[in-house]
C-alpha cells in the first residue's frame, strides 16, 4: 500500500491553529528510480520514455482532525512526553496508485488508508487500516486487498528507554483463501540523544496461512542510529 517517494507538486495547510490538516497532491507516479533521478530532466526534455506506462498523473487527497489541538505525526513515540492527552484521526485517497513503488500497465489502482493516534505522558498508540483495488482494463478483472495494524509504546524511563509491541495483518487478495499474513512483534528502545542517537531491538514472529501447512518465520533485530 505504500506509495513511498515521487516527483510532484503538494499544496497543504494546517488551518485552524492545527486542529485541521490537509494536502492535495499530484504526482508524476512513475516512482523514484535513482538511476535515473539526475537525469530526469534531460530524459523528460527529451521525450524519453519513463516508467510511467500509461501517461496518467497519481493524484492525492489526505484530511486530518486533531481534536486536541497539534499533533506531531512524524514521531510515532511519545518521546517529548505529552503533558496533556492528544489525539489524530486522518484519512487519505490515492487515485492511479502505485504497487510496491512501481506503476501498474493497463490498470487503473485506488488505494485508501485510515489511521488514529494518541499519545499522553509517555503512552502512544498508533493504528492504521488500508484498502487497495485494482481494475484490470486488458483482463477486465479486478483485486481487492487490506490491511492493518496496531501498535503502542510506553516509555518506562521518559524520554530514554521505552518498550512496545505490534501486531499488522495483511490480505493481498480478498478471493483468494488461506493467503493472509500475520505479524505479532515486541521491542525495547533506549534514546540517548532522542532519534539522533538510539538503539533498538525487536522480536517479530511471522505467520502466512496456508491450505497445507501454515509457514511461520522470526526474526530477531538489532539496530543502532546515529544522526550527524
């Protein structure tokens, strides 16, 4: 569902001392291809061909309510400890979506997402349910898929160590039977100098449901940042 990184034009605004947020987007929704980025203008000047297959623009439309005033949705942690409870509710439409950063040919994709946050005195909360569709037009057929999931963190230390769990499930057909993957992880964080300078560590256990047998893989993470 993630639409990840493109070249375009965002008008957006945060009217109502934050309470309201929104952006209307059109991009070029061919993706980024790095090989290509400082070429893009001669390739473009030159009527080179890119991977934007059937010349039509990825618009989108995103609009928030943050009923406790402004919200800080980069970070995902309560990290700055919030004296006060703060809440966000958003919502976003993706018209001629890309899949896995790539343009579909001969497809035309819609891709929606919905989310709600909150963060208070070190507790955060963060959920988020997606919906895609394509519409084949050479097939004539279409696939439906969704998405979730739903994480929190606490900070047993404010601002320093903090623990959190998730748990994300994925359908990438809806007509499809026994194909739904499944992902239940925990973590434990310590900021030395807030996301400049951390280590993290995580459990994840992964189920994919399967007609014979169901496959199930772990992983075990370890991670430092540092930010110059």
């Amino acid at each position: 569902f993630d639409q990840d990184r493109d070249y375009g034009v965002d008008i957006y605004g945060k009217p109502f001392d934050g309470y309201l947020e929104y952006h209307a987007a059109v991009f070029q929704g061919a993706g980024e291809d790095p090989a290509e980025r400082d070429d893009l203008v001669k390739a473009l000047s030159n009527g080179d061909k890119n991977d934007n297959l059937d010349n039509e623009l990825m618009y989108v439309l995103n609009l928030r309510y943050n009923p406790f005033g402004k919200y800080d949705t980069v970070d995902e942690t309560d990290l700055k400890y919030t004296e006060k409870f703060k809440a966000s509710i958003g919502a976003s439409v993706v018209f001629n979506a890309k899949k896995k950063d790539e343009k579909l040919e001969d497809t035309d994709t819609i891709a929606g997402v919905a989310e709600l946050s909150m963060k208070y005195r070190g507790f955060s909360w963060h959920n988020e349910y997606f919906v895609m569709t394509e519409d084949s037009e050479s097939e004539g057929d279409s696939i439906d898929s969704d998405g979730f999931f739903t994480q929190a963190g606490y900070f047993v230390i404010p601002k320093k160590l903090e623990i959190a769990s998730r748990y994300s499930m994925l359908d990438p057909n809806n007509d499809v039977k026994n194909n739904i993957g499944k992902e239940y992880s925990a973590g434990i964080n310590y900021y030395f100098r807030a996301h400049r300078s951390k280590i993290q560590a995580d459990f994840a256990h992964y189920v994919t449901d399967s007609e014979e047998e169901d496959k199930e893989e772990n992983r075990v993470r370890l991670q430092y940042q540092i930010v110059f």
